[in-house]
C-alpha cells in the first residue's frame, strides 16, 4: 500500500478530489493545504511527494485532527527505525479519540512520516499526556533509546498539524 501527498490551494485540491471520487482521498488544511491519497495502485497527483505504508492501523476518515511527525533518517538508519515501529507495542489505538496512525517510509527523500489522526486536537493531546505515551516513549533520552542513536538522524524532525477537511 502506498500513500502519496500533494500541496495547493484548498480550492484546487477540492477539485482533484472531486474529479476522483472512487479514491481514498483526505483534504487537509490549517494555513497550508494537504491532499493525501492511499492506495494500491499509483497516484492521480502530478508530482506528490511518495511513501510506502511500513505499518498502520485504523482507516483514514474525512474527519478530525491530524499530526505529522516527519523524521530525517539515515539509510543505516533505516532498518532500526522501521523495526522499532513495526513492533510497536499499538498503545496508541487505546488513547480515546485515535482514528488511524501510518508509518510511512518515503521512496524519494529520507523523512519519514508518522501520520495520526485524532478525533481532534484534545485527544492529540490527551494522547501526550497519557500513561501509554509514557510507556510508548519510556526509553527516549535514554541510552537505550532511538534517539541516544545520533547518526541515524541526520537533521531535526519537525511537527506539522492540520485539521482534517469535512467537505
């Protein structure tokens, strides 16, 4: 399964959206626009950026608060980065107000994506707040954990936030 993201105007993307009904399309906006498309097959967008889905749960709705953790990994970096989420313990499907999480490995730059989707921002937060967060991220700081891992990241990550488009 891939996903794929591309960026414009809110007002053209709703138009793409729109000329493809029959794909799992989410519009997303806050400032900026997102469009994101998942799928089996290949993309309608002319240039998205690409990922290939490691590992999910829950499926994409056209609603709530979504939150993209985007992490610089390095290609020795990768094989460790991918396992540690694709043996996630999943406490995060037990935090009230979660819709859907995507690790996505990118296939034409080296920032991964971990997409979540929350009912809305409390529940992001309550998420952050909770004894699964505590748990899910025991060893970071650590030198056990990931991060203590220096040469697997080569830049900072960064956060983006959107609210899910309803439309």
């Amino acid at each position: 399964m891939k996903m794929y993201m591309t960026t414009g105007t809110l007002e053209f993307l709703k138009k793409i959206e729109k000329q493809h009904p029959d794909e799992k399309m989410v519009l997303m906006h806050e400032g900026d626009a997102l469009l994101v498309h998942e799928t089996e097959g290949e993309t309608v967008f002319e240039s998205p950026r690409s990922y290939e889905i490691v590992d999910q749960s829950g499926s994409l709705e056209k609603k709530g608060y979504a939150v993209f953790n985007n992490i610089p990994v390095s290609d020795e970096g990768r094989p460790l980065f991918e396992y540690r989420f694709k043996n996630r313990a999943g406490l995060i499907e037990e935090v009230p107000g979660f819709i859907a999480i995507r690790v996505l490995r990118p296939l034409d730059s080296d920032t991964y994506v971990i997409m979540t989707i929350w009912e809305d921002r409390k529940s992001f937060l309550g998420w952050q707040d909770s004894k699964q967060y505590q748990k899910a991220h025991e060893k970071r700081g650590t030198e056990e954990g990931i991060d203590a891992k220096k040469d697997l990241f080569p830049r900072a990550s960064y956060v983006t936030e959107y609210m899910v488009s309803e439309e």
